[in-house]
C-alpha cells in the first residue's frame, strides 16, 4: 500500500508538469523488456539521464492482472499520455504501429533481453514467493507442489481447467517482443552484458544512442559513473538473485529436455546457444 501511494503521488507531479512543457525537453525516454529480463535494472540506469524523471508509469500489453491483451487503441492511450522528460517502462509486444506511435513522439527507446531459461526460472520463483498480484499467482503458489513443478510450468504453459486463462509456454510468451531486436532505431540490451563486470561498454553505447537520439554530447566516462552509480538492487521488489544462467543449478533433466524441445531454436536464435546440444 505505501509502494502504490508513492506512485500515486508520482502520477499527480506528473499530471502538473504535463501543463508546464514549455520547461521540458522534447524527449521521452522508454525502458522496454520482456518480463524478468531486468526491467528495473534498466530503470535504474537510465534515470540519471539529463532532464528525465521517473513517475512510474507502465505500459504492457498483457499486464499480470487481469492477464488480458491490450488492444491497440488502449495501447495508443498510454503511449500518447508520456509527457515530455518521462522516463517509462513498459513490456510491449512488438508491432510496427507501436514503433510509429513511439517515433512521432520522440520516444528514446531501449529494450532489455535475457537468457529465456533464466526467465523462466526467474518467474517460477517471483510468481510463487515474490507477487501475489499476478493471476498466475494462485497456480503457483497453491496447485504447484515443488519448485520443480514451477519451473515446468513456466516453461510448458499451465492447463486451462486450472487457471480459467491462456497461459502459453515460454517460447509463446517471448516471441511477441522480438521484433525489438531487429529495429536499428531502437538500443536492444543483453541483460547479461550490464551484470557482467565488464559492463562499461553496453552502458558506453546507451550512452551513445542517447546522444544520437537527442543530439546531446554527454560525457562518456562521466555518465557512465552516473548510470552504474545509481543501481541499488535493494530499490527493485522484484530483484531475486539476477545471476546469467542460474538455471544450471536447478534446470532438471527433464526441464532441459523440455525446454529444448519447445524453444530450443529460440536459444540459438538469441545467440546463447549454437546448437541443441548443452
């Protein structure tokens, strides 16, 4: 309740400035990813940006409750209320209508990828432990006994006659959002390249996609101690371990042989396998 009564408050600061634009820059920044793949990691870095401030504001296009898809006109609603200096997340599924909308309202954007077994094991255990606002959330915690019948779950789906809504196996949920990654406009992130120790360069090109886009000349070094400065895993509530490949210590026989078959070609089209054989 106190987490949504400071957003609230944020919303209403952000109603206000929406009538004082004359002081705003005319650009927007948006934080984009695929769900557990470092959302608020991303944020985090890309709040020291100049003239950007963070009110909160979330865009999905199927938010966890009520685990419904957004149309596009509700979608365009949303797009069209960031106001000028607004740095905004969001998981949005790719489409070449959203890309139009983000690009006529100057919207810098960035998305954030990960290892999809690292999703899927990242999600088993926030959708038990960490949430109970998401709808999957009863399945999890109530009709799943162990962890290993978790992480099954997030990687084969969950049955209809359980869960009274769609929820489709990972490969199914990832693949809306990869049409980001091959838009040149826009600067795609491995979320393993920014917990790596050798970060600086990631962070050094969202500097430089920052400049290009505002046609600002910030200091590299200089923002780049900003950016990596104001990470504080203790400010995400959805901040687990955050370590790449984490599921090596977990992933069963069973969880690997099923993961291979549903969304193997996956791994390989993401670059973090070449082949099926791990």
């Amino acid at each position: 309740m106190i987490r949504k009564g400071v957003s609230l408050t944020k919303q209403a600061t952000r109603f206000l400035r929406r009538h004082l634009r004359s002081s705003s820059p005319h650009y927007s920044v948006l934080c984009n990813s695929i769900p557990k793949s470092g959302t608020h990691l991303l944020v985090q870095l890309l709040e020291p940006l100049p003239r950007v401030k963070n009110y909160d504001t979330f865009i999905a296009s199927l938010p966890p409750r009520p685990y419904r898809f957004r149309d596009d006109k509700f979608i365009h609603r949303q797009i069209n209320r960031i106001i000028p200096g607004e740095l905004a997340s969001a998981h949005l599924f790719h489409k070449n209508i959203y890309r139009n909308w983000l690009s006529e309202k100057r919207i810098i954007h960035y998305f954030i990828y990960r290892d999809p077994r690292d999703i899927a094991l990242s999600e088993a255990m926030y959708l038990t432990y960490m949430t109970r606002w998401h709808k999957a959330h009863n399945y999890y915690r109530h009709y799943s006994k162990t962890d290993d019948e978790r992480i099954t779950a997030s990687i084969e789906g969950m049955p209809d006659k359980l869960t009274c809504f769609k929820y489709e196996n990972i490969r199914r949920r990832i693949e809306p959002f990869l049409g980001w990654l091959e838009d040149n406009d826009i600067c795609a992130i491995r979320f393993e390249n920014l917990v790596a120790r050798q970060s600086e360069s990631t962070i050094a090109r969202m500097i430089d996609h920052f400049n290009q886009c505002t046609a600002l000349e910030l200091d590299r070094n200089e923002y780049i101690a900003k950016l990596r400065g104001n990470v504080d895993a203790r400010k995400s509530r959805t901040f687990r371990a955050g370590r790449p490949g984490s599921w090596r210590e977990v992933f069963s026989m069973e969880h690997k042989e099923m993961f291979k078959e549903i969304a193997g070609d996956l791994l390989i089209q993401l670059g973090y396998e070449t082949t099926n054989d791990w």
